[in-house]
C-alpha cells in the first residue's frame, strides 16, 4: 500500500516541493509508533518534507491499522513490505525512494519537538562535507545526555518539549564533530549517500552497526559526521528487536572490526576527549539555574568508604527539597560535582587560583547554604566561602578533626593517644605536624571559631558530641544519627559452623581501625590451632606480615551499600571490631547489627553508645592481647552455637 499523493499536496502548498524524506522503519511497538508519528505532525517545520513510514511486514494488526489509517489521511506515505525483510532492507527501500532529497531516518521509537528537523538541516548547510547530523538523546551513546555513553532517563522536572527548548536557547548552533552518527536519528544529505552508497543489509540486514558501517566509509571519502548540541530528540530504545538486541549489537561489532580496523581507535580517541562535555555542562548549568530547588553546598574532601556512602544516601533524601553540589579539593584543583543521581555535572578550577572563578559561579547558582561535611582535609581558604557568599553554614562531625589535626585521636602507630595535655598533642604535632602550620592551640582555636559560629553543629554520635563538646563548648550542638544504610539485611539463618569460627571485619581496615590487632589475632590463633578464621569485607591494605591465608583473607573494596548481601553470602559466625582510636559513627556497625550476629568490638568511642542494648556483643579494651579477643571471640561463638544447635539448625558443615 502506498498513499502519498495528499501529503505532497500539502508540501507543495504550504512548503513548495519536499527536500526531505523522514524515514520511520516500522515493526513493533503500537504505543511506541504512534508517539512518534504524531510528535512528528505535530509541530511545523520550515523545511519541506515528506514521512515515509515502512511496515516490515509487521505481527500486530492494531499497529498496521493505525498506520492504514494515517496514510489514507494524507498524514504519512506507507509503504509496506510484503514479508519481513529486516531493518537495514526497509531503510534503504526509503532512502532509494527519491534519489535527489536528504533523508532523515527517525527509530519508531523515538519523540521530536519543536523545529528539530530545520536545526539539524541547518548544519548541512553551512558546509558541502557535512555527511550526517545527530541530536543530543537520553538515549544515544555518544549523543547521550545527561550521562555519557548511557541509556538516561530524562532528568526530573524536564519533558523534552522543555529540555529541546532549553537546548535550543543554551547550545543554539553549536556542534562538535563525532567519528560515528548513532541511528535513532541520523539526518543524511544525499550528497554523502550519492558517494558513500546506502548501508549494507549483507552484512547489518537485521540491524545494529549498519550505520557505523555507513559512517566509517563516508569517513573515508572526506565527510564530516556532527552532534547538533541544540537538539534533543527523545529515544525509548530497542522496541523493535526486543531480545535480540544483544546479540545483534554484538554481531555488528564483530563485523565492524573485521571491516574497520581503526574503528575502535577512533571512538576511544572520542571517548577520552569526550567534546561534547562543553555543551552537556551548559545545559547542566542552565537546568541547575533554573532549579526551583534551594542549592545546597557541601564542601567535603574524599572520605572513607562509610562517609562517601552516607553523602550518597543523604542527597538521595534531599533530591526532592534541594539541589546539592559538592566542592572537594583534588591535588591542584578544586571540583565542583552535582551529586543528584543520574547526572554527571562536574566542574574544576584550578586551585587556588581561580577562588574567583570558583566564587562567581557559587554565586551564581544562588547557593543557599554552606555544609562542611568532612573537615578534614580541608583548604583554609574554604573556610572563607559562608562570609563571601553572604550564607549561613552547617558543620558535621565524621571524626575528631575539630581537636586532633590526625582526625583520629591516634599516634603514629594508629592506637590511641590517650588525649594527653597539649605538651603531649605538641609532642605529637612534631613528628606529624598539623596543616597550615598551627600548634595545637592555634589549631583547636580556629576551629573554635569554626563551630562556633556555624548555625548547626550536627554530630552522628554522642559521643563524638561529648567527646569534642569538651574542648568546644561554645557551638549550637545537635545530636542526628546517620540514615540508615540503603541496603536492609535480614536477622541471620539459624545455621553456625560447629567446627571452625568464621570471623568477620567490616571495612577498609587501618592500623588506627585495628588492622595490626587483626593480623596478631590470626597469627596466635594458627599458631595455637584454634579453630579461627578472619575474613575482611574490605581491600588488603597492609603487607601480608607472614598471615596464612587460611587463617586471614580479604574480599576487596566493596561498597557500603553491598554489605548485605555480601555478609549473607560469607555466612559469618561472629562480627569483629577491633578499632584502635574512637570512631564518630560507624554504618558497618549498623549493619552488623541488624543481622543478630554476636559482635566484638572495643570499649571505645561509639561502640560502647551503640552496643549498649544488644545482647550479643562482647566490649573488651581496645588494648587488649590477641589471646584475649580470641578468647572472646571462641566465647561467643560456642555460645551461639551451643543454642543454635538446641534449636535444631542445618547441620553446620
């Protein structure tokens, strides 16, 4: 079937002879079609144009209806394919329909908005050796927004009619060059399909690399390939091919390497300079600008592994009152990230030379409020931002920074001080010395007027509180725990080993978080033939010091929010804390906790507060020898074991 006789009408009328035929392949996807033929009548365009849409032989009558119905309107010309004949064999059936016009070929399941078509027709007309225009998509690999090389949701609050519109006044004109245009939407001028030929269905008949393929050769006869940076066209993704898009995508590679050697090198070489950044970060910009949100900044330099997964989970809860941007410095830089999900938004200065720089944007993006999350670390010329930004600010407390320039309250050996008299501190300083070269005085007296006049000092424990309420009186102290960790372990099964213990330690383990305790303990206990096993849920950070692997081992870096499911997979018999210096908060501990398993930690910092109602743990000195956290250790685990197996548990091998 065939009907195009009344859209032409309507061309020659309005627009005067069509100049490009917008190719829509059709085979699955109602809903998915409809959205896109519709979105294409929807909006005028000043380029005359015609739609040819061509049904593959498809298997859902409700699509091929529709279709039937809209050509008999006079809205599209149909043509249909008597079997099914592949997607690259439907395209190029369109693209060899009028042999003297440009063609753009559109994925059924894709949306346009407003005047797309002329922006992109624009850019082939500037120069003869432009062969192909794409548009920014959330879904287009290297044409990706907001996140490169990923299929995106489109970013909250933004529709595509907004987020096209937004393209269009930011990026207005403005493209980079690309080694590869990306099929979804693909504008080719005949002048390149004159030359370069229409794409292979030998090779790509089914689809997937057809149109690297078509690039690739056009590169080699001197055309360019562009990304229109002021166009965005919405794409869903992979309708028609359902399952098998996985393998033909990896088919079409394979066949791109055999054809195009340097073709890989190519796109590497594009993914490392990534271009097109410039123009991702302006739109970053302007949606952030135009947030309705208040912006909130956290200045927090990288963190341990439970600090960075508590900023994670802590802008997760504040997405939907706040825009929250974080400033770290990173050798001779300053970053400035938008840390809401689904987004990439980073900016660097280089530090401190661009303070001003730095400051004028902060400003802005009209920050609202300044939160130093981890002092530690901190450049002192941070510390200027509340009063340049005219903005009140919040402190919290993650460690002991405010009073130990270590963060830790531990000596050189990673053990704990003790909190001596500021001779001791002054002894201290002297092998370590303090940054921006105070004593400890002057140090805990900046601070001071750090936590002083901060609107909020919030501290996760009470004892990090008390603990530095004590040398800092004068703040306006709130107590307000950590969330709690995104993932929700499950109390234990009823299952213990009854012949070997299987201990287990959280996290990535310093000498001050009692690594040398934990070496010492696997030690004594293969050397005494205690039935012990010391496990790490965390990376190797210190030199094997003669350890057997069967009596200690370590799984890696993981993240806090795995910890769940990789505890049920160790099936640990007791938790293991053996920390050397106070901790401010500990999330593993949490964690530990919620499974019900007994847990040996020492009787220091917020161990002693969080373990005070759970049964099952054992608090000894955080000096004490290794024979005796083994002894607590055997302890605990008999114990558990002796009741598990009344209860009759499986049988615990």
């Amino acid at each position: 079937m065939q009907n195009n006789h009344a859209y032409s009408d309507i061309c020659l009328s309005e627009q005067g002879v069509p100049e490009i035929d917008i190719i829509l392949p059709v085979y699955r996807g109602l809903a998915e079609t409809q959205r896109c033929v519709e979105s294409v009548l929807a909006f005028p365009q000043q380029t005359a144009h015609e739609i040819v849409v061509i049904n593959d032989c498809s298997p859902e009558p409700e699509l091929v209806t529709y279709l039937r119905k809209r050509a008999d309107a006079g809205a599209i010309t149909l043509l249909e394919n008597p079997v099914n004949a592949g997607f690259v064999t439907t395209v190029n059936r369109g693209m060899v329909l009028h042999p003297e016009r440009d063609v753009v070929l559109l994925n059924s399941d894709t949306e346009v908005h407003g005047n797309w078509l002329d922006r992109l027709r624009r850019y082939t007309e500037r120069e003869p050796q432009v062969g192909t225009v794409t548009p920014f998509s959330n879904n287009a690999t290297i044409c990706s927004y907001p996140c490169f090389i990923q299929d995106n949701p489109l970013p909250a609050d933004w529709p595509l009619a907004a987020l096209d519109a937004l393209c269009a006044i930011v990026n207005a004109c403005q493209s980079v060059e690309i080694p590869t245009a990306v099929g979804f939407c693909m504008y080719i001028t005949r002048r390149c399909l004159d030359q370069v030929g229409y794409f292979d269905a030998v090779a790509f008949g089914r689809g997937y690399g057809e149109e690297n393929d078509f690039s690739m050769r056009a590169l080699e006869l001197g055309f360019r390939h562009l990304l229109a940076a002021d166009t965005f066209v919405q794409h869903w993704g992979g309708v028609s091919f359902g399952l098998e898009k996985i393998a033909l995508g990896q088919a079409g590679q394979t066949m791109l390497g055999k054809r195009h050697g340097h073709y890989d090198t190519l796109v590497g070489d594009h993914l490392l300079r990534d271009p097109a950044r410039r123009w991702r970060r302006q739109l970053d910009l302007a949606r952030l600008i135009r947030s309705p949100r208040g912006r909130l900044l956290w200045i927090a330099d990288q963190g341990d592994w439970e600090l960075e997964a508590h900023l994670r989970q802590l802008a997760a809860l504040l997405e939907a009152q706040c825009e929250v941007l974080r400033l770290r410095i990173d050798g001779p830089s300053a970053m400035l990230a938008w840390l809401r999900r689904g987004e990439e938004f980073s900016a660097w200065f280089p530090w401190p030379s661009a303070y001003a720089e730095l400051l004028g944007l902060l400003r802005q993006l009209q920050i609202a409020r300044i939160h130093y999350h981890r002092l530690g670390g901190l450049d002192e010329l941070l510390l200027r931002l509340p009063k340049d930004l005219a903005v009140p600010y919040d402190c919290s407390l993650h460690d002991y920074y405010p009073i130990c320039p270590q963060a830790n309250l531990a000596r050189a050996d990673g053990r704990y001080c003790g909190e001596p008299e500021p001779v001791g501190c002054t002894a201290c300083l002297a092998e370590r010395p303090a940054p921006w070269g105070l004593d400890i005085l002057a140090w805990r007296s900046r601070f001071q007027q750090l936590l002083a006049q901060a609107e909020r000092v919030i501290a996760p424990s009470q004892e990090v509180l008390t603990r530095i309420q004590a040398y800092i009186p004068q703040a306006n102290y709130h107590y307000l725990p950590h969330p709690n960790p995104l993932d929700n372990p499950s109390k234990a099964p009823l299952c213990m080993r009854l012949s070997e213990c299987k201990v287990l330690a959280l996290g990535e383990l310093t000498p001050a978080m009692g690594l040398r305790v934990l070496e010492a303990c696997a030690i004594a206990a293969q050397a005494q033939h205690l039935p012990l096993f010391f496990r790490v849920l965390g990376p190797a950070l210190a030199a094997d010091n003669g350890v057997a692997a069967s009596a200690l081992s370590f799984t890696g870096p993981c993240a806090l929010e795995e910890l769940a499911g990789l505890i049920a997979r160790e099936r640990p018999d007791v938790f293991m804390f053996p920390a050397q210096a106070p901790l401010a908060a500990s999330q593993a501990l949490d964690v530990a906790r919620r499974t019900g398993l007994p847990i040996v930690a020492t009787r220091l910092g917020v161990f002693v507060e969080r373990l005070a109602d759970y049964t099952a743990a054992r608090l000894i000195d955080w000096d004490t020898s290794p024979a005796a956290w083994n002894a607590a250790l055997l302890e605990l685990w008999r114990k558990e074991a002796s009741r598990y197996k009344q209860e009759d548990p499986c049988d615990g091998s």
